[in-house]
C-alpha cells in the first residue's frame, strides 16, 4: 500500500537508483504516472517528459481498452476485445479519431512550446502510477522506441500476476514493486488516489525543467529522502496556516519560506529552492502566509506587518517543536515575502541567523532596514531593473553584513535556463555560511 504517487514515486526510485548516470530520461504517462514519474526523475537526476497516449475505449464501455493510441501514430489494438465486442473497424476508427484530437491537445498543453527531450540512443524509463491492462503503456514503449530510444524500462508501483506476458516484448526490462494475485484496480493500492489534474503535470514538468529538486540522490550516490516530510497546520493568532516541513536526518538549519504576493507553498520555483537546500542538509518549512479567504481581499498581500506577524507566529510554533529548538533558522523570502521577511527579522531578539531576498522587494521594509542584524543577501536578475534599483537602495539602509547579487540574463522571475538554480544555489550557500552562529535571542 502507497500512500499517494509521490510516495509510490520515491519507493519506486529505491529500486531504479542504479540507473543513476546512465543516459536516463524519465517519461511518465498522463495524468497519474507523471507525480510518480518526477519522484524517479529527481532521484535519478534525469530530465523528464511526458509520453502522451490514449485508450481507446469500446464504444458502448469506454472504461474498456480496446486498444491504445500513442504519438507518433502508434496503435495498439485488442483483436480479441473487439472480436468479442463486436466492433466494427468504422467504430474504431471514429474512437480513433477522437483520443487523437485529445492526444495532440494534451502535448500542447502539457508541454507548451517546449520540444520533447530527445530519446535517441538513450534508456528510456516509461512509468505510470500502475498497470491494468496494459495496452497504454506498451504503446507508451512502441512510441518510446520509435522515437530511437535504445532501451526501454516500464516501471511501475503494482501490476497484476502474469503482467509480463500482456507487455510481451514491447519493453527491454519490467520493473513493479507490487504484483498481488488478488488485483481489482489500481486504486486499491494507494490511500489516496485522488485524480491528477492538468495542472499538476504542467507543475512537475516546469519543476523537472527547472532542475528536478524534490527527492534527490544523497552524496553517497543512494535514494535518501528527508527524514520528516510532512504537512503541518500552525496556529497564527486566530487562524491556522498550512505548510509543509521537510527535515533531513541531521539537518544544520532550517530556513522558512515567505511567499510574495499571488503565491503560496505550492509554488514551483520555491519548492525547486527549497530541493536545493535540503540537498545541502537545510531542513525547509513552506507554508502559506494568509488563508484562503484572507487571499481574496487584495490588500492582505500587501499588508507586511501582517505577513511579518505571521512569519514570526510560524517561527515561534517551529522552535517549539521538539528536538528543533536549537536549529539556527533562517528566513527566504520572494517578491513582497522578502519585506515581510526582513520586517519579522528586525523584531527585537528574533534570533534570525541569515535572510535572502530573491527578486524581492525590500523597500516594503525600509522603515525597519537599520535594525535588521541578521545577514543579509539580495539576489536580483540583471533583466529585472526596477527591482535592482530598489534592492540596491534597501542595500544602503542596511547596517547588518549584506551582499547583492546579480543573477546575469534573469528576469524577474528566474524563468530563463540556469538562472534560478544560480540564485538557488547562492541562497544556499549564504545559509550554510551563516548558519554556524546565531544572534542572541531575548529571553
């Protein structure tokens, strides 16, 4: 039993990690194969994509494959299915035409204008969250191996018995954690098995191309996911706030995440931040700064000393946690989340060991800038001149260490190629730096 894909992801990745460096690229099939997928692509450091195919439904029972559609004009059909149905081959056709209209949909919108990640003479790693009856995922692995790929693996978390003999020869290697006798449906697997939706698979794909942070290869070359890694709820005055806390085995600090305006804990970019923290040993709190209902009147997002409120009530609840009270911690904020960040970092023995603003706007605190102590780090993107000049003049009201860099080529948001793991990677590195000692707190 899994309890959700990304679960069934990391444990499925325990058993692949030995194909680490050797010209993997992880391709999860739409919609529930592709969170498992990204858990494996993150452990392997391989990129990943999508392979998009369709079943092809008996007309008068779509929940029964006839046969499976795949890019690059691949089909797969059940002569005996439809011997048994009756189908005839214009029913066929007229189903084929309709998955293919979604197939090419789907490619669009999954991966916009980005182009797949080439196959040739590469190991292809085809995963979904399980397997049924097998028909989209061998046309998963004919498409895959027409696409030049020179190995195909099909991997999934549960398979019924006999699996092997429905993929026949369409795959190189069949890898499934589970294959029970007892097989009704996938679902029965999983604790939650909530549907996928579109735009998880368009996040994990944004993710991945952003440099796949989630679950990563330890130094020594093995799976190793954070110890605790979980959602929280934290009391903040009258409301409760969501989060999640990921926590490596011996963690040298733990740095909390302040959102910026129209974001939250979902949010791909810090959640890629975050990845490259904890790959150094940084436990990482996300969390949400107001609640939904509180998101809807516009001016709480920019209300600061309410968001700083908040951030300090977060930090209180985690360093009251057990075996967390020492931990240095550090604060990360982005966009207006780095004025609440560096406001709540001013507060009289906040205790705060190191802050980092990422394309953020520090002048929402000028009113406290000369009584931040904590070190502070400015990363702006050379393309995103107005937040430079304000970061820059923030800089000159600062009386605390603080250091200002300029990400070359980056826009405001670090979308463009390298650049947010260059800002991820200097956020990481101030936190190490400056985690070793830590301002006195009153009290």
């Amino acid at each position: 039993m899994f309890e959700d894909r990304v679960d069934a992801g990391r444990r499925l990745a325990e058993r692949l990690i030995h194909l680490r460096g050797d010209g993997v690229v992880v391709l999860g099939l739409p919609r529930g194969g592709v969170p498992v997928a990204f858990e494996v692509a993150s452990a392997l450091g391989a990129p990943l994509d999508v392979i998009i195919v369709r079943k092809l439904g008996v007309p008068f029972q779509p929940e029964l494959g006839m046969g499976a559609i795949g890019e690059g004009n691949v089909r797969v059909v059940d002569e005996d299915v439809i011997r048994r149905a009756g189908i005839t081959q214009a029913e066929i056709a007229a189903v084929e035409a309709r998955e293919r209209t979604e197939l090419e949909r789907r490619a669009q919108r999954f991966r916009g204008d980005h182009p797949p990640v080439p196959l040739s003479g590469r190991t292809a790693v085809v995963i979904d969250d399980g397997i049924a009856t097998g028909s989209t995922a061998r046309a998963a692995c004919q498409v895959a191996r027409a696409q030049g790929a020179a190995k195909v693996i099909l991997a999934v978390p549960a398979a019924p018995r006999g699996w092997e003999s429905r993929i026949g020869s369409d795959a190189d290697e069949l890898v499934s954690l589970a294959t029970p006798e007892s097989f009704f449906a996938i679902g029965q697997f999983y604790d939650d098995f909530s549907q996928t939706t579109d735009e998880e698979v368009v996040d994990r794909l944004e993710r991945a191309r952003l440099g796949t942070p989630a679950a990563a290869p330890s130094r020594a070359g093995t799976y190793d996911p954070p110890t605790r890694d979980e959602d929280v709820e934290v009391q903040a005055g009258s409301v409760r706030l969501a989060g999640h806390l990921a926590l490596p085995e011996h963690p040298i600090g733990v740095v909390l995440f302040a959102h910026g305006s129209g974001s939250s804990r979902h949010s791909p970019r810090n959640r890629y931040v975050a990845g490259v923290l904890e790959q150094a040993g940084i436990g990482t709190l996300l969390f949400d700064l107001l609640t939904a209902e509180e998101e809807l009147d516009r001016a709480n997002v920019f209300d600061i000393p309410l968001l700083a409120r908040r951030l300090s009530e977060v930090t209180r609840w985690l360093r009251g946690q057990p075996d967390r009270v020492s931990l240095p911690i550090g604060y990360f904020g982005a966009s207006t989340g780095a004025g609440a960040a560096l406001w709540s970092a001013a507060e009289p023995g906040a205790g705060v060991a190191a802050v980092v603003s990422r394309g953020g706007r520090p002048d929402l605190a000028a009113p406290r800038l000369p009584r931040v102590t904590a070190p502070t780090l400015l990363v702006v993107g050379g393309r995103d001149e107005v937040v430079f000049a304000l970061n820059r003049d923030a800089q000159s009201q600062l009386t605390c260490k603080s250091s200002l860099v300029v990400i070359p080529g980056a826009s405001h948001l670090f979308e463009e190629p390298g650049t947010l793991r260059a800002a991820a990677e200097a956020a990481r590195d101030w936190f190490a730096g400056h985690f070793g000692s830590v301002p006195e707190r009153a009290g």
